[in-house]
C-alpha cells in the first residue's frame, strides 16, 4: 500500500469525521541521502543535549496533566523539571489541549510540518491513522522490537502496531471489567457470573425480579471483550491489508450472544442514552443497573454518586478463552521531530519509576511489565482484578480509522436494541459496511 495514498484517504476522512488485537518496514523516507544526513543531525542534537547544549522539546498532554494547579498536573509538572534538571541544557515545553481536540490539534500541525515533538494519545487507533499518514517516527529507529516487547504488556503495544511497525511506546493502561451489585445478587440468591452462560441466567432472573442488567458506554468498547472471548478478533490485521471476519463462525456466535442479552431486556433502558461515561455511573450507582462493563476509572465515578453502594468487581465473563478489551494511553514522536532520541529518552523517563508518582495522582497503572502493582494498588485492592486481566488484555483492531468501525458497530447494536433490525438482518448489513470502509481506507 503507497503511503501517499493512504495518507489522501485519511485527510478527507478527517474532514469528514472529525475526530479504542491481539495478537519492520521502512521509515517511509525514499532519500537516503537526506535520511542519512538527517539522522546525522538528530544524533548531533542529543549528543549536544547529554554534554549540556541547548535542546528543546515540546510535549503535547491533555490540559488536566499540564495544570500544576491540580495535584495531577503539579506532580507531573514537578517530574519534567526534575528531568531537566538531569539534563541540564535541555528545555521541556509543556503545551495543553483538550481531550476531544488533541488528536486533530496535533494531526494539523504535524501536516504543516510542525507540532510537538512528543504527543499523548488515547490507545483506540488515533496512533494508527497518524502512523498511515506518516506523522509518527518509527520506534525500529529508537529501540529493537524485542527491547519493547520486553518492556511493555503486549495489548498496549500493538495498539500502535502499523505495517509490522512499532509507532507508539504506551504509557499507561486499563481494561474492561464486570462491576456487580452485590446486595441485589445476594438478594437473587444469584452467584457473581464467571462466563457467557452464567451471565444470561443471571440477567434473566434479575429481569424476572424487576430489575436492570447491564449498562456501559455507548460504544462498540466493552462489546469487543466477547468478541475476542470467541477467539475472533472483528477484523484480522494479520495481512497487508486488514479483513473483516466478524461474520466468520466465531464472531456469529459472538454476535448472537450480544444480541441475545440484547433481545431478553439484558441492556437497561438508558444504554439508548449513554454517550458519557456520567450516565453509565448514574444508572449503576442509582441502582437501574445490576451490572456495569467498564474499567477502573469507573470506581472513582460511582462512589462519588453513591459512595454506599455495595459492589465488587470482577474478570470479563469467559467465553471460548479469558479476554477483555484496552484502554489508557500512550506516548508518540512526530517525524518533523528534531530530536527523536530525546524525545524516546524522556518517554523512557517518565515510564520509569520515577514517573510513578504521576500515575498514583489518578491511580493509573503503568503498561510497564516491571511496574509495582501491588504497590499502586494499596488502599484499592478491589482494583487489582483488572491487572489480573493485564495478561489477555486485547487491542482494538488496529486499523486505519477506527472511529468509523466503532461507530458502525455500534449503530448495529442501537438498531437490534430499537428493535429495528434482527441479530441476522443486523450483522449482515455491518459486515458491508464494515468491509467498505476498509475497502475505501486502503486503496
């Protein structure tokens, strides 16, 4: 596939969208000599850095990780000057923006040949579309694949695996869990459901009782855990061009069992309205829901709205296999950057246990495989069933404008939840699509 093209798909795809598997090429510049010679300069700007030169670097973070008003912004803040202070001539940049905003604020300037040298980045494709766009340096430049696998939890990596290219180092990680009610399962006399067939008899006697079952986000997010629970990963990313197998005998069963729960009332009303993460706690905190599939950053949601409740938490239901879907968020490095190596050398840096404190601010857990869990977790040990799940933590496909799947799944899920359409009628109908869009991205 020819970058330039690619590159042409996905321009016109911002411009009309706007704005979450398991499982090297070549940088892209046909130059060598200019390669050469820029190489040369980018390994003269470090050198100059490590003997006390000038050099700059610009990081681009979310605006709460940049405001040292706040306990999270201060400690991160304090980490970058302690860097500096280690590296002394180098100068740390911190600039803030949105998280609706920052994928395209970054994406802009890096067109134009500029923007940070380093950018955070949700793990849910936007690393992908930057990457096919050619806006991101390739790690093959900075670190050997083996050096990175050694380091980092899997899903997370190949959440910015493009091409057989490694393009973003993650930072850090959460993934999907199954939130319970425990004083209304104690009142069914119901066990806490461990796979698919326990949590549809589940549903189905909290429905007879008069109760919800389940809410989560309005996304095709928690709904690919049972997917993958099926050994079928939506689309195969394994090829030079991905392939939609969600209607191959694996992911029909998979389907069929959402649209299941989804048919017998297993969805609680305010699904249908639940485009913020601020209903899903609503309507499990206030008790509409018996069940919640979301991820740690749930917990903190619920007890501020009913810090009474009694609930735990618990795995993924198990399908075929033990699986559950990613999240968190990593770090990239702009190909208009000037210094890579620094840029890699304070990512690496911050990854470190001295970065750690930054994660404790908001209980985050590093993707690092050496990370201190039991350490982070202290105090929030119920939190500690999604490092469980760390291990078979899976990606979202990989694929060049993931937005558009997630939305296209969704919509089918909306329209068998509406009761427009049969589970049959439903995935059907996704599967064009979903193979259009491919089709249209990867030309």
């Amino acid at each position: 596939m020819k970058r330039k093209k690619v590159t042409a798909v996905l321009m016109a795809a911002a411009m009309i969208l706007g704005t979450t598997a398991c499982g090297s090429s070549d940088s892209g510049q046909e130059n060598k000599k200019e390669e050469s010679t820029e190489n040369e300069k980018k390994e003269d700007s470090r050198e100059n850095s490590d003997k006390g030169d000038s050099a700059e670097i610009t990081l681009l973070m979310t605006n709460d990780w940049v405001d040292e008003s706040t306990d999270l912004g201060g400690e991160f803040t304090k980490t970058i000057r302690y860097y500096e202070e280690e590296h002394p001539g180098t100068k740390i940049t911190l600039q803030g923006a949105s998280q609706q905003d920052i994928k395209e604020s970054f994406q802009t300037a890096a067109l134009a040949g500029g923007g940070a040298d380093i950018v955070i980045m949700d793990n849910s494709g936007h690393a992908i579309d930057l990457a096919a766009m050619g806006l991101l340096y390739p790690l093959s430049e900075l670190a050997t694949p083996e050096d990175l696998v050694s380091q980092y939890q899997e899903g997370p990596l190949n959440s910015g695996k493009f091409q057989g290219e490694y393009y973003s180092v993650p930072w850090y990680m959460d993934c999907c869990g199954l939130y319970y009610n425990k004083e209304r399962l104690d009142e069914l006399g119901l066990s806490v459901p461990t796979n698919w067939e326990e949590l549809s008899d589940a549903l189905e006697k909290v429905k007879e009782a008069g109760y919800g079952g389940i809410i989560t986000y309005q996304s095709a997010y928690a709904f690919y855990s049972f997917f993958y629970q099926n050994e079928c990963p939506v689309i195969d990313t394994s090829g030079e061009t991905p392939s939609v197998v969600i209607d191959n005998e694996q992911g029909k069963e998979a389907w069929d069992y959402i649209c299941s729960m989804i048919e017998n009332g297993g969805l609680v009303e305010s699904f249908k309205e639940a485009t913020t993460w601020d209903k899903v706690y609503e309507s499990f905190a206030n008790g509409e829901a018996t069940f919640l599939l979301g991820g740690d950053w749930c917990a903190n949601g619920v007890d501020g709205i009913n810090p009474d409740l009694d609930y735990g938490i618990t795995t993924m239901v198990e399908g075929k296999t033990q699986a559950t879907v990613l999240g968190g968020w990593t770090w990239n490095i702009n190909a208009n950057s000037k210094n890579p190596e620094l840029a890699y050398d304070l990512i690496q840096y911050i990854n470190s246990e001295k970065g750690d404190p930054i994660l404790a601010v908001q209980g985050k857990i590093s993707a690092r495989k050496d990370f201190d869990y039991a350490k982070a977790l202290e105090g929030k040990e119920r939190l500690k069933v999604f490092t469980d799940e760390f291990p078979y933590t899976c990606a979202r496909p990989a694929v060049i404008n993931e937005k558009a799947i997630d939305e296209l799944i969704t919509n089918a899920i909306l329209e068998v939840d509406y009761g427009k359409a049969t589970a049959e009628e439903a995935l059907k109908s996704l599967t064009q699509k979903l193979n259009e869009n491919i089709a249209s991205n990867y030309k």
